[in-house]
C-alpha cells in the first residue's frame, strides 16, 4: 500500500512522525534535493547540473585525464559555491534526531559535508567530499587552496583532484559497508531529495524489510518502491514531521 500526499496534508507526516517514535533502528538517505534549499543546484532537476553541463565532460576519469580545464573549472566553482551557502532547518532537524536517538546513521550521495556541519556524527558519505583533495596520480592528500590555484602534486607533479566519486570509479568501501549494514537493521528507511538513478546508491532502499519513506519534491509517478512517498521540499516536510 502507498500513500500520496503534499507536504501541506499534516496526515503523512503524521504518520511519519508516528513511525519515527516507534522505529528502534532508523537510517536516512539523502540526495542533492536535500542542499537545493541551501541554493545548492541539484543534477537533474531543470536548474540542475546536468542540464547545463554533460557529465561525460566533467565528471569522469575521461575528464579528468584529458580535460582538465574543464574539469578543474566546474569543480573549483562548485567548490566557491558551496562557501556561501549554509545547511538550512532541515539539515539542523536531522541533526536533533541524531542526538535523541530517533536516527541512527545517514548516508548520503552528496559532497557538500553539510549533515557533518550541522552537527551528525554518523554520516557516510557514499560519493566521497568535495572538502578533501588528493593528486590524481600518486593519490597523496593536498589542500584546498592548492587545488582552487590549480598547482600541481607538490610530490609529483600530478594533477589535484577533489574526493569525490566520478562515473565509473567505485564507492568508498567503508561509506559503503557501513551504509548497507545499516540500512539492512532499519525497521525504517527515509529517502529524501533524490532522483534514485545512480547505482549502486540507488540500490539501497531495496536492501531492507523496514519501513520506506520517499520524500522528494517531483514524484511523477506510482512510486509502489516505497511505503509511504511524500512530495514536497525536504525542509519544509521535516520541519511538518517535527511539529
Ligand atoms: C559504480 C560526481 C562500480 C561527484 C556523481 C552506463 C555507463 C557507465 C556507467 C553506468 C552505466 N549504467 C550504470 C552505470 C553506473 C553509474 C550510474 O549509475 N550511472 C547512471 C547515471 C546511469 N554509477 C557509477 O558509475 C558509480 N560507480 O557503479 O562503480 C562500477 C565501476 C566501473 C564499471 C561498472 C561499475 C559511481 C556513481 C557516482 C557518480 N558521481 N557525481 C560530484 O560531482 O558530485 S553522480 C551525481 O548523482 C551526484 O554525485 C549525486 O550524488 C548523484 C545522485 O544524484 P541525486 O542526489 O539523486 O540528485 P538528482 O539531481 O538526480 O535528484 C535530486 C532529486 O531531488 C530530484 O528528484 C528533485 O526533484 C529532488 N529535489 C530537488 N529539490 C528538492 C528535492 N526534493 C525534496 N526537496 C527539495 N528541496
Ligand atoms: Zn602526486
């Protein structure tokens, strides 16, 4: 059975919230649609990423080796972005839940550190940091401001790199092992602000038997996927589970 609602029908959230009280093992799973209230673009949708830019472009290890530009261009400008934004109410409510022991974990798709800046400690982050910078040839760790100038491997000469996944590397094994381990002792998994095209992350809401929440701002169709699909702005439906 599945449940439609807009974020003003205080009923699904109601349940939500019921459900949150009751569940003794609960993981939550975010996607860039959980920063776009913070003015942070997401991929997908119409003002997303990938409508302006071809991933193939930027965001490969194709890109990286022979584009380099390019690549380092949409990186460092994300990279600015990201410095004059901040985590809005949202973010700081999963934080409460963390502290009151009504979540357990979060694992998200995004690189912009904003579950851990607004205060959760368990967080996995399934496609790596766009805070953390290493040389793409020898992989040892430099820093941000020697990647925004664009100097080379002090080491090596390499180019600088952000910490995140590109299309067709592998997930960070532990990000990975531990989200999986959580997800499959939830009795209650909330996905929110993604699009779910992303595998292997995509993967996760059918690795457990609990109960699934789908919050996102377009749900277009019959989402049979989930328990209960909820449409509206994740802050906005947060702050409604919260009241
Ligand atoms: C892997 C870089 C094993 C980091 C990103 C065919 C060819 C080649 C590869 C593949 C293929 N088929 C499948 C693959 C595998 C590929 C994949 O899934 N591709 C898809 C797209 C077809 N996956 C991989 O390559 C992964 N690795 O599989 O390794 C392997 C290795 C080698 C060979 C085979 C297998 C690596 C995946 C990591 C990719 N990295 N970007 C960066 O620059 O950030 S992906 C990119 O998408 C982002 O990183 C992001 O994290 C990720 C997920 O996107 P979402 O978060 O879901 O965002 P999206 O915009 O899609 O959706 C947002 C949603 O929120 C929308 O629905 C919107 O309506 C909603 N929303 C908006 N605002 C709000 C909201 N909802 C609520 N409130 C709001 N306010
Ligand atoms: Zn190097």
């Amino acid at each position: 059975m599945s449940f439609k609602a807009d974020a003003d029908d205080s009923k699904e959230t109601g349940t939500l919230a019921d459900w949150l009280q009751h569940a003794t093992h609960a993981t939550i799973l975010t996607g860039a649609g959980m920063s776009t209230e913070s003015d942070i673009p997401d991929f997908r949708s119409k003002e997303g990423w990938w409508n302006r830019v071809d991933p193939r472009t930027v965001a490969t290890p194709e890109a990286l080796q022979n584009h380099y530009d390019l690549f380092h261009e949409f990186y460092a400008m994300r990279i600015k972005r990201i410095k004059s934004c901040t985590p809005h109410t949202g973010y700081n409510i999963l934080a409460d839940w963390e502290k009151n022991g009504l979540i357990q974990a979060i694992s998200t798709q995004n690189v912009d550190g904003f579950h851990t800046r607004a205060g959760n400690e368990h967080v996995y982050e399934l496609h790596g940091s766009l805070h953390q910078f290493r040389c793409a040839h020898c992989a040892r760790p430099s820093s941000e401001k020697q990647f925004l100038n664009k100097e080379n491997c002090q080491h090596c000469g390499g180019h600088l790199r952000p910490g995140v996944v590109l299309f067709g590397e592998t997930l960070p094994e532990d990000s990975w092992k531990a989200s999986l381990a959580h997800i499959r002792r939830s009795d209650l998994v909330i996905v929110i602000g993604t699009s779910l095209k992303v595998y292997p992350a995509s993967e996760l809401p059918n690795m457990t038997e609990g109960k699934t929440v789908y919050i996102n701002a377009e749900v277009d169709h019959p989402n049979t996927r989930f328990d209960l699909v909820i449409k509206g702005k994740a802050g906005e439906v947060l702050q409604q589970v919260n009241a």
